[in-house]
C-alpha cells in the first residue's frame, strides 16, 4: 500500500509554457509542476548551449590552485586522497588522470571500508608519509577530517580539501578548503557531487589554458558517473555535465567504461541516466562494498584493452558476489521480521544480525525500505562492536530520529533520508526501542510514497508526446523520471509474458482501449481480476518493431480505484500499535473492537474462497463491508490464527491464509488478543 500524491498542475500556467517555449503539452505540465521560480531559470534549465560557471567563484579555489600548482612546479609528490563509493572513486580517477596528464608526481589513496572508514585517518597519514608525499588533495572528503589534517600537519603534509559534504562548526586547518557549502560560499550553484567539485578543480588549474570541450571529452563521462551514482540533483550544473558525460559513454570513448558496459549487459543501445544508475554504478560501488575499490579506479584510468576488460568482467563478478551477500542478509532480515511481531509491527524497523557484511547492509535497509514500506535500519554487529545504515521515507528524518539515540551511540550521521551510526553491540534493543520512542512522540504520520507527475487520459499518449518528454532529460535526482497517473480503468485482459515471468494488462478508460506492461509480477501473485476498476502508476517509454514505433505504457503500481489508501494505512498502524504492546486509547478501541458478526462475514469469506493469498488490502476491498476497517480486519485474522481456525503467514504483499481442517469449537472472542478491547 502507498499514499498516491498528485502534483498540483497549473493549466493556465501549462498552456503558457507550451505556448512561449514551443513544446508540447505533457513535457509542459511536468515543466510546470517543477515550480520554476522564473523563466529565466526555464530557459536554462531547457539551454542546450548552458555553461559552466567560473570556478573561482568557489571560496578557496584559488588557494588551492596556488598550492597544487606550485606542488606540481617543485615536482612535489601529491597524493589524491579519495573514497571507495561511486562518487569517491570517479573523484579520485578524474583528479588523478588531470594531474598525471600535467607530468605531476601523483599517486592515489583510498581507505579501506572494512578496516578503515570513510574519510581520512592517522594511519593512512602515516602510510602516505612513508612514500614521502607533500601534499594531500582529498576528495569527495575531508570536511570533517580535523584531527587528521592538523596531525599530518605537525608531519610537514600540507592538505587541500575539495569535498561536498555539508561543513562543521569547527572546519580543518587545511590550506585550502573548497566546498561549496561553506557559510562564505558565493558560488551559484551548490549541488555538486564530489566528482563535480573535483571537474571545477581541474577546470581552474587549466585557468588561462582552459578549453571546455576538450575537457569535457576528457572527462565529463567519469562526472557523469559519478555525479548520477551520488544521486544529487541532476539540475543546474549537474545536468550540464551529465548530458555531455551520456553523450561521451555512448560513444564508448573510454576504454575501461566501454568494457564495463559489456560485461553489464548493456552496449546495444544508448544508455541513459536511469540505465547507468542500476547497471554501471553498482558494478562501480561493488568494489567498495568488498574492498578493493583500487579495481574501479584502475577501470577508469587505463588505456590498455586488455586490462580493461580484465577489470569490467572483475567489477561484474564482484557486483554478482555482492547480490549474493545481499540476498542472505535479505533472507535473515525477513525471516527476523516474519517470526518477530515485537520488531516487524515497529513504525521503524531495526534488524541486527552478527557478522554481515558492512559495505551490503545500507543496500539491504533501502531493500527492507521499500518492501515493507517503512524507515529501516539494518545493523551488523561482531562482538562488542556494531555498525548500521538506515534508509528512510518521505515524513520521517532519518538523521533526527538517530540523533534522538545519540547517548546510545559511539559515531552517527546522515541527512533524512539516511543515516550511517556505531553503538556497542548491547545496546542495539535499546536503541531499536528509542528510535520508535522517537517516531511516536511526531505528531505527523508517514507512509510509503508513490508521488504522479500528472493524469493522463490514454486517448492523449502518442509516440509523440512521450518523445517530446526529451526535452526534460537527463532524468534523476531532481529531475525524477515522470509517473503519470491514469485513473478508473476496467481490467479487461491478463495475458501472461515470457512463460508467466511478467504480465500483459488490458484496459479500458471510457472508449479508449490500452494495454500496459507488468514487469517481475506473475499471474499467480497477481490480486485483481476482469472487471476490477484500477488506478495505475505508470511510466513511458517508445518501442521499435518491424521499423514501426509504438508507446509502451510500464506499470509501477496498481490501485483499487474506489479505495482511499490513506485511511487504510491509519487503521492499520493502529493495529500495529495495539500488537506491539501499545496501551489500549479510545481512538484503537473504536477502530480495532471486533464484534461476532465481523467475525462470521470474514470466516465465511474465506471459507467460501478457500483461503487467500494476496495483498492485506485486497482483502479488504474483496470482503466489501464498510463496518470492516483494515485494522480491524488484521486483528480478526489474528484472533482466528490464535484460536486454530487458520495458519496465517504475513508479508508486506500477501496474507498467505489457509483453513485448518476440522477446527475445534472456539468462543468466537476468546482469543487473547482480543482480550484488552472486549
């Protein structure tokens, strides 16, 4: 279940965009509902022809040229401090390859995730001294690194930070610090990735030399890659360098992204930001994620073939490995879920495991996230130590809800929609019970989030208008691709695809026939039937065949059209309130009391369909009886599981029900857990 948010869609402001820009109508709404705050910020969101802004806008750009270029004059050694995710790595190829094509004395550095850390440490410094380096230029870090840039500075180390992270208090007494988020910061644009910080770097050391498009077919692929891994906003700058970065990796210009594309699956065609998001940056990350982020770096630096395809085919297996660790870890999280009710039932799910794997686990809280439609956090722990990485959904800050448990934790950190955090491993119960404390102490509910860019009629979708919807990419973070919304259709036809893997949906809207894609979803888990009136999430897409172009109508959610979904997810959060021990309010009463005949209509529906095994909500909808809420309807199904008239298995999509042969005779309110609302 999710809260379906529309746009608010201004037609008179639509038809004047349409109208002064010269483009067609669906690429005008979603132009209208991006709130531009003038048409001069449309005109260059639009601007095939935008450039760059002067990087010595950026405060300390030009200390930090200063310090780097006399470093290169002296042929000082230089080491490019980076990271292991996407963004680290692509920094640290890009400002690397720059300074060797100079003939600098350059080397590179990244820590370790597992032993290491994120960001600079006193080891690595130490490490570094020994190969008697001069100067440290870190990047996509560094902000934060104060007592590791004043040690290496009482070992003669200089340090220039370049990093996009927001800045402390207290900043490091580095000799430059460029990050566009300083408080003295006059640059226009702010929300850069590391990598794009570190293309500025390069772009001022060029300074009077500089040639834009040959930089940009140097380098724009690497920001490209980076910039859509760190998922900031593909706005502004940013979609500047995307847009070329695209242009540059389908021309396969570089040797170790082109390999990476083929080993991925993914060289036959052009690739778009979306494609390179799940298909190049995972294999990118994957590295990291198992510690040998050296192999990404290499990937983007070489200029022998074979090394590059060595590495790409490296990076798929590792990416492989990682989908691996991540399934067993997945396993256990839901296996802890299903056989938990005091964990599963939370408004925010924390699951601890021994021994899983550091670089997988913030993977496997989005996973949890979006599966059960609730803020996750995913904890490893190894003896005293414990480590763990949420992710969170629209209404709830990740990074307060964490800090709220700040005197249970030794680190933490993030932004709200995710959090990185440390504790002792004894203290991972208490933490689970404070964050929730947290949680119930909001006065606002949060629920999963499916957010449409407009209503379409389908009468209205043309090959056309979707390829008019161009004009907008690069999709992304800021830009998100298009969900349109297309309400009260009849289900008319359910055609299975490639042996029942996926579906082939019929419709109709009024006198428009259509048919739409299911992607991943079989017949068999499949919950509507002909006849039933559906709103559909959808996205757009145009196909070719036999040289004939056609739209393709993807589904991503599906919805009973006379449901409010809103009201549904507030009676069953008090269902859940109630099972995780909750005291009994007026409001849980009044919502969740069951009566003998609610009893009997939902036994005799099951009975009468044999079982269920579908979604909660269809359930609900199937059984039709307004006197019936969904909390109420959990809470009956419960009782009937307690006093052994069915075996009930619960999963965020399906209520898996079966009746118990020959039940025994129960007092039909006896169960125990109804026993605090008789």
């Amino acid at each position: 279940m999710k809260k379906w948010v529309l746009s608010n869609v201004d037609k008179q402001n639509v038809l004047r965009i349409s109208k002064q820009f010269s483009i067609p109508a669906i690429p005008s709404i979603l132009l209208d509902t991006m709130k531009f705050e003038s048409d001069e910020e449309l005109e260059a969101f639009l601007d095939e022809d935008a450039e760059l802004t002067n990087p010595f806008l950026i405060t300390d750009m030009d200390l930090a040229v200063m310090r780097i270029s006399d470093a290169i004059e002296n042929n000082e050694k230089i080491c490019v401090y980076g990271d292991y995710d996407a963004d680290g790595v692509t920094s640290t190829a890009l400002l690397y390859s720059y300074l060797a094509s100079v003939d600098a004395d350059v080397m590179y550095y990244i820590p370790s995730r597992e032993t290491e850390g994120y960001g600079m440490n006193k080891g690595a410094v130490d490490i570094l001294k020994q190969h008697e380096i001069n100067l440290i230029v870190t990047v996509d870090n560094g902000i934060s690194a104060y007592d590791e840039i004043e040690y290496a500075n009482t070992l003669g180390i200089d340090v220039v930070v370049t990093d996009h992270h927001t800045p402390p208090e207290k900043m490091p007494n580095a000799v430059a610090i460029v990050n566009p988020h300083r408080k003295d910061d006059i640059s226009p644009f702010k929300h850069f990735s590391g990598v794009g910080i570190a293309f500025k770097l390069v772009m001022a050391l060029e300074d009077d030399d500089l040639d834009m498009e040959y930089l940009l077919d140097c380098y724009s692929d690497i920001v490209a890659l980076g910039t859509i891994g760190d998922v900031v906003s593909l706005t502004g700058e940013n979609r500047i360098l995307v847009k070329e970065g695209i242009k540059r990796i389908n021309s396969n210009s570089r040797l170790g992204i082109a390999e990476l594309r083929k080993a991925a699956g993914c060289d036959k065609k052009d690739i778009s930001a979306g494609n390179i998001a799940f298909t190049l940056v995972p294999r990118i990350n994957a590295g990291g994620r198992l510690g040998l982020c050296h192999k990404a770096v290499n990937l983007l630096i070489t200029e022998n073939p074979d090394e590059a395809r060595e590495i790409a085919e490296e990076l798929n297996e590792d990416n492989i490995e990682r989908k691996e660790i991540e399934k067993e870890i997945l396993r256990s999280v839901e296996k802890t879920l299903e056989e938990d009710d005091s964990i599963k039932y939370k408004k925010i799910l924390v699951v601890a495991g021994e021994g899983w794997h550091q670089g997988v686990i913030g993977i496997a809280a989005a996973r949890i996230k979006d599966k059960y439609g609730k803020p996750t956090i995913i904890i490893s722990y190894d003896g005293e130590s414990a480590k763990g990485s949420g992710r969170s959904i629209e209404g709830f800050a990740m990074c307060d809800g964490v800090s709220y448990c700040k005197d249970l934790l030794t680190v933490f950190g993030g932004h709200p929609m995710a959090a990185g955090l440390s504790m002792k491993t004894e203290n991972i119960d208490a933490f689970r019970e404070k964050i929730n404390e947290f949680a119930d102490s909001l006065t606002n509910t949060f629920f999963p989030e499916i957010r449409l860019s407009c209503k379409l009629n389908p009468a209205a979708i043309t090959v056309l208008s979707v390829e008019a919807l161009s004009v907008l990419e690069p999709f992304g973070a800021g830009n998100p691709t298009p969900v349109f919304g297309i309400y009260d259709s009849v289900l008319t036809g359910i055609q299975p695809l490639s042996g029942g893997k996926h579906l082939k949906l019929s419709f109709r809207r009024e006198t428009t026939d259509f048919y739409a894609l299911y992607f991943n979803q079989t017949p068999e888990d499949f919950p509507y039937v002909k006849g039933d009136k559906l709103n559909l999430a959808v996205t757009l897409d145009t196909n070719v065949y036999n040289n004939e172009k056609s739209v393709s109508i993807i589904l991503r959610e599906l919805s009973f059209s006379d449901v409010e979904y809103e009201s549904l997810m507030i009676s069953n959060n008090l269902f859940e309130d109630l099972m995780t021990g909750k005291p009994v309010t007026e409001n849980i009463r009044n919502e969740l009391k069951v009566t003998r005949n609610d009893f009997v209509i939902v036994y005799q529906y099951l009975r009468s369909s044999g079982g269920f095994r579908f979604s909660a909500d269809s359930l609900h909808r199937r059984i039709n009886n307004k006197s019936i809420s969904l909390g109420k309807l959990m809470l009956t199904l419960k009782a009937m599981e307690e006093m052994g008239l069915i075996t009930m298995k619960i999963t965020p999509d399906h209520l898996n029900i079966e009746l118990i042969k020959n039940p025994p005779k129960v007092e039909i309110l006896s169960a125990p857990v109804l026993k605090d609302l008789v």
